[in-house]
C-alpha cells in the first residue's frame, strides 16, 4: 500500500501570523491589565507618597511649634 499524500501550503510573504508587538506595547498591556490593577494602584500611591514627603510639601505636615 502506497503512503498517503502530504499537503504542504507555502505562504508568500514575511509576516508570520500578524505583526509582533513590541517592547512598549507589551509593557501597556501588562500594566492596563485588570489583573495587574491593584499593584499599580499600590505602585503609584506609594510614589506619590515619597515624592510628596520629600518635597517641601512636607513641613505642611508637622505641627506648629
């Protein structure tokens, strides 16, 4: 008995599947994503925080004397 014939398709053309993305594009998606949500959130809020108490916004803080 003969072996069964074997299709093979030959795409023309570079693109693999569509367009890779690239670095940046990986890192938007990774931090907009609603899994990521709650350490981002923490992220910002604790430097926000640090920027704040290391400006001169900070003596607003203390009590008067």
């Amino acid at each position: 008995m003969a072996p069964k014939q074997q299709r093979v398709i030959v795409q023309k053309g570079g693109s693999r599947g569509g367009d890779p993305k690239g670095a940046i594009a990986n890192v938007y998606d990774t931090l907009t994503s609603s899994e990521n949500a709650s350490v981002v959130k923490s992220v910002l809020i604790f430097g926000g925080a640090i920027a704040i108490f290391s400006s001169s916004l900070s003596e607003l803080l203390l009590p008067p004397l």
